[in-house]
C-alpha cells in the first residue's frame, strides 16, 4: 500500500468515464501501445498512450467505455501530447482496463 492520503487529495484526482472513439497503432513508442482518441463528452476528446496491446486488439477497444484521469497535464508521449491517463488493475504485467458496468454518459464523474 502507498501513502496514505486525506480525502481532500483523493477529491483532486479527476476521474471521468470516456468513449474510445479510435485505435491506432503507436509505433513510436517505447513500449508496444496504441493510441487512444477518447471521447469525454463536455470535456472534448483527449488522446492517450495505453500499453495493452497484450490483452487488447484494436477492434477490443473501439467504443469501449474507459475510466481516466483527466486533469493532469499533458505529457509528451514519443512524438504526441497524451491529455489523459487510462487506468486499469495491473496483474502479471497485463493492465485490466478499468470500464463502467452499464454504459453511462461520456464524461460522468467517478467517485
């Protein structure tokens, strides 16, 4: 377990639902990754570097519903900005993604 924190630093992190709108390989990568276009409904549409192509083809991930955090700053990633970070369990060296159970408006807060 890391650090603990007080809820007023867990309030900090944005979590949000988003909709992966494409999927493109990501050759310039350290790392196998794809790049991710995810739509955040109100919040636009933000792209982001996932390492999952283990676990994930490009057809997996289309239109799937994702949890990110989108209120870091952006991060230079090879040759693209990644606006947003998406977030999964990690086991074996494999990232789960982490998904709402019923599909919910892009953009919707989790807390």
């Amino acid at each position: 377990m890391n650090e603990t924190i007080n809820f007023e630093d867990f309030v900090k992190v944005d979590l949000r639902v988003g909709t992966i709108v494409s999927v493109d390989d990501f050759p310039k990568a350290r790392k196998p990754a794809y790049l991710l276009t995810i739509d955040f409904g109100d919040l636009g549409i933000k792209k982001s570097s996932a390492q999952i192509t283990t676990l994930y083809t490009k057809d997996d991930l289309l239109n799937k519903q994702i949890v990110a955090v989108v209120n870091f700053p952006k991060k230079q990633i090879a040759n693209i900005m990644s606006e947003c970070l998406v977030v999964g369990a990690v086991k074996e060296n494999n990232v789960y993604l982490l998904s709402a159970e019923h599909r919910v408006p892009n953009g919707s807060c989790v807390s």
